[in-house]
C-alpha cells in the first residue's frame, strides 16, 4: 500500500525528499521511540505504522516490543497484586501519568548514565 498510495501521499504534500531522512534518523532512534511509546497511553499503533513505513528491522521491532507492553502489563498487575482496590482506583485516574513518570526517570537515568559517569 505503501508503494502505490502511500508515496504518492507523501509526494503530495511535499515530504517525499525527507523520507530517507527519517528512515536514517528512525534507524538510529526507533529503538528509543518503540521503548518509550511502549509504556505511555498513545495508541501503539502510531509507532506500528511509523516503524513499517521507515523499514525498521521486524525482529527487533518485536523484540522492544514485547520488552516494553510486558513490562508495563507486568507492572500494573504487580501494583494491584502487592495493594489490591486502593491501588486501583489510583491507577484508573493516574496511570498515564505514573507511567510518563516512569518514561522520564528512565530517560534521566540513561542520560546521567552516559554524561556523569
């Protein structure tokens, strides 16, 4: 689909030049961006269809993927595993925000990781 109408949508707004382009910056990144999409409340589809659109590796798409939607599932049944109903209802109104939180210390971690050490 990508061939046909696909190239010709993205030729029609003007885009079809930065396609290389993203598919280079998607390469280099794409794991970082399967990893955090992973546990944020943004449909997963988004990274799904960015990632076959910029030919990003399959296996390895699987792989983040798995990681990522596992962890999160694993820990929201842990969280209502150790403190039952009270938990619940925390986690029904915050749980996007417990988990860009979780996303952002991630992220600070494996940047003062690679900066301060």
């Amino acid at each position: 689909m990508f061939e046909t109408v696909g190239k010709w949508l993205i030729h029609l707004y003007g885009y079809g030049a930065r396609v290389d382009e993203m598919r280079e910056l998607y390469a280099k990144w794409g794991w970082a961006v399967i990893l955090v999409k992973g546990f944020t409340p943004i449909p997963f589809k988004l990274v799904t269809i960015t990632s076959g659109l910029l030919a990003y590796s399959l296996p390895l798409f699987v792989l983040l993927s798995l990681m990522t939607r596992g962890a999160r599932f694993f820990a929201l049944a842990l969280l209502l595993k150790y403190y039952g109903e009270p938990i619940k209802d925390l986690l029904d109104r915050f749980f996007a925000w417990f988990l860009l939180i979780l996303v952002i210390i991630v992220i600070l971690g494996f940047w003062i990781a690679t900066h301060l050490v």
